[in-house]
C-alpha cells in the first residue's frame, strides 16, 4: 500500500514514515550450484543432499539414449512428493530439462514439454534441508538424470514446514526515525 507517514505535518523536507517490504524470494543461495547424478535408476534409492536450512527447488535433466518409458516415476520419499512422466516420445540424443522453481518443462530446443507430465506437481518436487531419497522407477532409454541446485537459506528459523513452499509469502516492517532538524 502506501506509505504511512508518523509525525506531524510540515517538520521539514525530510519525514519519518513506515512502509512494507515484500521479498518474492526472501531466500540467500549458494554461489556454485550443485549437480548430482543420480547412480541407480532402475528403481533404487538415490541420495541428493541440499547443504542448505531450508527447501530448494532444482533443475532436473534428464538425457535420453532412446525412447524412454510410458510411465516413469520420479518420487522424493523424504518429501513423500512424486511426478508421473510419459517419456516414450523421446528419441536418442534428445534432453529433457523439468524446472521446479519455474514448474516448467522444455526439451533441447526450448520447446514446452509439460503435456509429458501424467500425475503430480512440478512445483512439489523441492529439496528438503539435509539428505533426500530420490527413487526413479524405470531406466528404459535413459542415460542420465541429474538434479542441479543451490543450497537455500532462510535468514531467520521459518515456522512453516520447511519440506514444501508455503502459500502465503512472508513480510517485514521495517520503521526508522530519521534525525530532526532545527
């Protein structure tokens, strides 16, 4: 909204007020991002670790050697949050890039490839702080899958759930007294 302003009227050129901030993403991150690979994609756990106090959202690649499954599952078990993909229109050499900051997903060229997505939420698949269990449930026609990512940190503890993004976005007031002069 607008400013409040606190004092009277006509002090001079230079006024107290107070006014409202809003952080879009009040996070600090990691200046290197982190890529892991995951090793076993035949149904296995994999672990993926975020460095950081709070949740992440990754890019996750995943780089095709043929056509890939029909129903592919790509679940967090820390999180306890997955995504259903349909991969069988995928040939080798192409690349699919799922951006869960963005819950956006583009082959190579930059086309939309959202409609491969069966079940779930893009948005759901973050990092929690610390060690998290990726499993993927079919191999067929894929060579890598690598999640890439900066370690978030929150600048104070956060009471919500640091396991998935909270709906309401957080706000700070911030009040100064300015000098007055004579």
């Amino acid at each position: 909204g607008r400013p409040v302003f606190v004092g009277r009227a006509r002090e001079g050129l230079v006024r107290p007020f107070v006014f409202q901030l809003l952080a879009m993403d009040p996070f600090a991150y990691d200046v290197t991002q982190t890529n892991t690979v995951l090793g076993n994609l035949a149904g296995g756990n994999n672990t993926v670790t975020n460095p950081g106090n709070i949740y992440t959202k990754p890019k996750i690649t995943i780089v095709f050697s043929g056509a890939g499954a029909a129903s592919v599952v790509l679940t967090n078990v820390t999180t306890g949050n997955s995504v259903t993909l349909n991969l069988s229109g995928f040939v080798n050499g192409n690349t699919l890039t799922i951006d869960v900051g963005r819950a956006a997903m583009v082959d190579q060229g930059g086309a939309n490839q959202y409609g491969t997505r069966l079940a779930g939420f893009l948005a759901f698949l973050t990092l929690a702080p610390g060690a998290n269990t990726i499993t993927w449930s079919v191999a067929t026609g894929i060579t890598s899958v690598t999640f890439g990512f900066r370690g978030a940190y929150a600048w104070r503890p956060c009471t919500t759930s640091s396991t998935a993004p909270s709906s309401s976005r957080p706000t700070r007031t911030v009040a100064r007294a300015l000098p007055r002069w004579s």
